[in-house]
C-alpha cells in the first residue's frame, strides 16, 4: 500500500509543475525527481519497518513427495529410498523432487538448496512449503507485500532416505 504513493506523487507533482510553469516536460521531470525521492523515503521505510516487526512462517502448501524409481510398475504408490536429487545450474545447489498431483499424474519440481532444510521423519515423506508474513496487521496493510518474497522449503524424509545427485530414468 505505501508503494502507491510513489505513483501519486509523479503525477501530481507532474500536474502542478506542468500547470504552474505551463511546460509539461518540466512538469515531468519535477514528477520524476519526486517520484524517484518518494520511492527512496518508501524504502527506507519498509526496510525500518521490516527489521523492527515480527515475523511468522505458515506452512502455505503441503506436498506428499514420492521415491524416485525406475523400471518399477506402481498405481498411486512408488517405493524406494531416493527422495531428493541434488543439480547444481550455474553454481547453485538445486534439489528436485517428485510428488504426486490428484487427476494429473507425477510430476517433477526444484526448489533452491539455499532456501531448504532437510528434517527426518518416521510418517509420511513430505515437502511443506512456509510462507512469511508480519504479525502485525498494520504493518501488513501499510506494506501490502509479503514480509519476503520468498518461501522455506522443509523436506521430512525417511530415516533410510537418499539424497543423491544424478538420476537418470531409462524406461527399462
């Protein structure tokens, strides 16, 4: 919400100037400069602001994750100990993972290494996916943005799990 200001201020200052001196590109320019100083004093204030608020994680999605097989013929259940692949693109740690999507089919994800956390687990393998956000309901509204953009993956794996790091299906 406190981004909106940003917009405002160029086009207000970009009428007032434009209408005082009757010249539309000063006008722009005087928009674009306060523009420009708006959005400095808007994220001064949100970094302020983030770094004196509390922050909370909610798990925002679920995902029963599946082995990794190959050469295996299964209905709605795969079996096997390898859960989670490790790529590296360009020097960053991935890792991906298999889950299942109801009336789809398996299906295949990556998340960034750097964002994980591993954990084991005696019930069912899975991926929760948290999310971030203010506890403060004013903060929230004043922000109108998470509190950062991105998510926390938790992996819980069982205690016999893999993590390897190539895995090649060759359909035989």
């Amino acid at each position: 919400m406190i981004w909106l200001i940003v917009p405002i201020v160029f086009v207000g200052a970009w009428i007032w100037v434009g209408i005082q001196e009757e010249d539309i590109f000063g006008g722009f320019l005087a928009g674009l400069a306060a523009a420009i100083l708006a959005g400095l004093l808007c994220f001064g204030t949100c970094a302020v602001i983030e770094c004196a608020s509390d922050i909370e994680y909610e798990v925002a999605e679920s995902k029963e994750i599946s082995a990794l097989v190959d050469n295996a013929r299964f209905s709605h259940s795969v079996s096997g100990s390898v859960f989670l692949i490790q790529t590296r693109t360009d020097s960053t740690l991935k890792y991906s993972y298999m889950y299942y999507e109801n009336g789809r089919g398996y299906a295949f994800d990556e998340v960034n290494a750097k964002s994980c956390y591993i954990n084991y687990t005696d019930g069912t393998p899975r991926l929760d996916i948290y999310h971030p956000y203010f506890t403060n309901e004013f903060v929230r509204r004043l922000l109108g943005c998470p509190a950062f953009p991105g998510y926390d993956y938790v992996f819980y794996l069982p205690q016999d799990a893999e993590v390897i790091d190539s895995f090649v299906i060759d359909f035989e």
